[in-house]
C-alpha cells in the first residue's frame, strides 16, 4: 500500500465531520486507502448481495451492527441507507464514524450528499498521479510513452499485470455492469462505439451533434451518454475560460479522459511504437497532462479554477488555472524538440491579458530539459506535479 495525496485530508475531514464520503473510479483504490487509514473499523461492501439485502430489509439493524466505526463501500447500491444515516449520526456518534464509498458520482450526489449534507464531506479519488506511481518504484513510470500506456489504475503498478487486458476486462466489467445500474441503455454494443469516439475526441471541444451523427444516436442521447461518462468518472469536462463569467457557462467546454491508459487502450494503441506515430499521439499526451492536473487538484480538495482559452482570432492555450486572481498559463506539447512555436501562443495571451493578471506562463513538454524563453518557462513531462502544486499553493 503506497502513500496516496488524498489521505491527509479524509483524516482531516474525519476529525471535523461526522461521515466522510469518498466517491471516484472503480478501481481507483478506495476501499484500499480507506481500511488503511481506519484499520479498526468494520467494514462492510455492499456489492455483496447478502450484504445488500441485509442493509435494504433492515437498515437500522445493519447500523448497529457497524456501530463504533464502519467503512461502509458501494453506498449507492443501496441509497435509502442515507436516510437513516443521517439519524445515526445526528445521535452524536462523534467525528469520522462512518466512511462511506461510491462509484457513482450521480447516485451519490443524489442520496448522500442530500440526506448527510452538513454531516459528510464529500471527496474524491481518482487513479494515480505520476508522483503516486512512482512510488510503486516501477520501470514503467521512467518513460513517457509508458507513462502513457498504463495509466494510473493502483492495481496495474501493484501486481505487475500487463496494461492492456487489464484494461479490456475494466471495460467489459463497467459496460455490462455500471452502465446498466447508472441508466437504461438497452444497446451495449451502440453505448461502446460511443465510448470509442468520445475517445477519439479527448481534449477537443464538445459537438454533440457531431458525436451523435457519428453514433447514428439522438443528440439528446449523446448529452445523457456522456453523463453516465461523467457519473462514473471516466471523462470531466474543462470550461473555456472568458473575463465574462456567464459566457463560460454557456460556451462549449473540453471532454478530456481521466485516465491515459484506459484512452490509449479505447483508441487501439498497444505499444510504444504504435504511440510514437500515431496521429493522436498529441492529444493523448494533452490528455494525460490535463488529467494529471485536474486529479492532483482533486486530490487536494480543490475543484473549481482550471479552464481553457479560445478567441475568435485563433489563439488557443490549453490550461488556465485561476487562482487569488491570477492566472497559470499552461501549454503542453508532446514533442521532444524545444521549439520557438511552442511559446508564442502563451506570450501572445499574457499580452492580451496583461502581466498583472498572469502569474506564470509555461510550456510542458515530451521532452527532458528545462529552459526559459524570455516570459516562458519549458519544462520537461515528469514536471506536471510542480505546476498543478504551483497553484495550490497560492490557494493555501
């Protein structure tokens, strides 16, 4: 069991509320971190169909029998629990007495968060960041283009198992299994060529009519498709940022994977050959990189700041992190080579938003050396930890 960022702060909530929900991926190490941290607790999982059927026929027994600390996992599988949760903690049973976990981020917005809302903080963890792989002290996490193929899934690192039918059986399980409990689709074979385009897709601006024409599906079928995307974090969606507050709500934001190895595997990219030439090898790489900054902001309980800037001129830059009223310029480019055209969409918007509004303007790259180019910094692809801790730190 490696050390996971997350942990700090679910001990932390523990201490200041009376449950901890902790939703994210299946597979993403939940119950694994949770009875590390909390090794005395009972533990209980609600996939498991005795278990299920006790907590659904008698839920107020089932409590009591958890009684002086309980991991409860897979909490939406039985949502009414919530309810009388809620009763349970309001006897003041004390801080942190139940920690409860979730794949399902819209069944869990929907139960837990509105019966224990005030008496649970609600968390997130996602697959690891570069930094948490290494800790596995794997070969893997020394290459780019393996980097890029594994992905973050704990279990992948920990056994050794090899990326790509680990991840053909993570699909399989999730189609047949997840989308099916998230939402009525009634063809699985349609949903998955979905799933393959959407992949396809990572790191450009939604077009649901576009997605949809190419699925031979409703555009209306398209937004409800991409939820249950959402609702089981496969993908999270990037706003496009503007000065004007309500044109980010309204305009197109990115859907971008949330893990690179599960897109690579989508998108039918097996080896480090096949990566190096494959047309999309920039937008995976864009992919991970932006992935890799939205999980280390979650991780440290941090959702909102992160967006992306496009103007009707052309000028394109594919992170903006906002924070204490400044902003982080961020572009990513997968190649090896420093080149003059990698900064000049970033200097061209600290221009037009002015250096009292850019804090810091930087260029993540394929490559291995670090160089600054007049208001530019480049920094090498293992650097993602320091840019998405650059702006935290201005939130802490």
């Amino acid at each position: 069991m490696i050390e996971r960022d997350l942990a700090p702060h679910i001990l932390k909530a523990a201490d200041n509320f009376g449950a901890v929900t902790l939703t994210g991926p299946r597979q993403s190490g939940k119950s694994t971190l949770c009875r590390s941290l909390f090794p005395d607790f009972h533990y209980a999982n609600l996939e498991a169909p005795d278990t299920r059927l006790y907590a659904q026929e008698d839920p107020k027994s089932f409590l009591q029998s958890l009684s002086g600390g309980a991991i409860i996992d897979e909490i939406q599988n039985v949502p009414e629990l919530a309810s009388w949760l809620q009763v349970e903690i309001d006897r003041n049973t004390g801080p942190g007495q139940w920690i409860l976990t979730g794949s399902q981020n819209f069944a869990i917005s929907e139960s837990v968060s509105q019966s224990l809302a005030g008496r649970t903080a609600m968390l997130n963890l996602m697959p690891l960041t570069l930094n948490e792989a290494q800790r596995f002290k794997s070969d893997v996490t020394n290459s780019l283009e393996q980097v890029l193929l594994h992905g973050g899934y704990p279990r992948i690192y920990d056994q050794g198992m090899d990326a790509a039918e680990w991840l053909a059986s993570y699909v399989a399980t999730y189609v047949e299994r997840d989308v099916r409990s998230i939402a009525s689709v009634s063809d699985l074979t349609a949903f998955q060529r979905f799933l393959g385009l959407c992949a396809g897709r990572s790191g450009q601006v939604l077009n649901y009519s576009a997605l949809a024409n190419d699925c031979g599906i409703s555009q209306p079928t398209a937004k409800a498709w991409l939820s249950i995307l959402e609702a089981s974090f496969l993908v999270f969606l990037v706003p496009a940022w503007s000065g004007n507050i309500r044109k980010r709500l309204t305009r197109s934001p990115r859907m971008v994977f949330a893990d690179c190895g599960l897109l690579c595997w989508l998108l039918d990219i097996r080896n480090s050959n096949q990566l190096r030439t494959h047309p999309l090898r920039g937008a995976v790489f864009e992919s991970w990189a932006l992935a890799e900054v939205f999980k280390r902001r979650l991780h440290a309980n941090e959702r909102r700041g992160m967006y992306f800037y496009r103007d009707q001129a052309g000028l394109e830059v594919d992170l903006v992190l906002e924070t204490g009223g400044k902003a982080d310029l961020i572009e990513f480019k997968s190649g090896q080579t420093i080149s003059r055209n990698m900064t000049r969409p970033l200097s061209r918007l600290v221009d037009l938003l002015g250096e009292d509004y850019v804090r810091s303007a930087s260029v993540l790259y394929g490559g291995e050396e670090t160089q600054r180019r007049s208001d530019v910094r480049i920094l090498p692809w293992h650097a993602t930890a320091e840019l998405a801790i650059e702006a935290l730190n201005e939130i802490d």
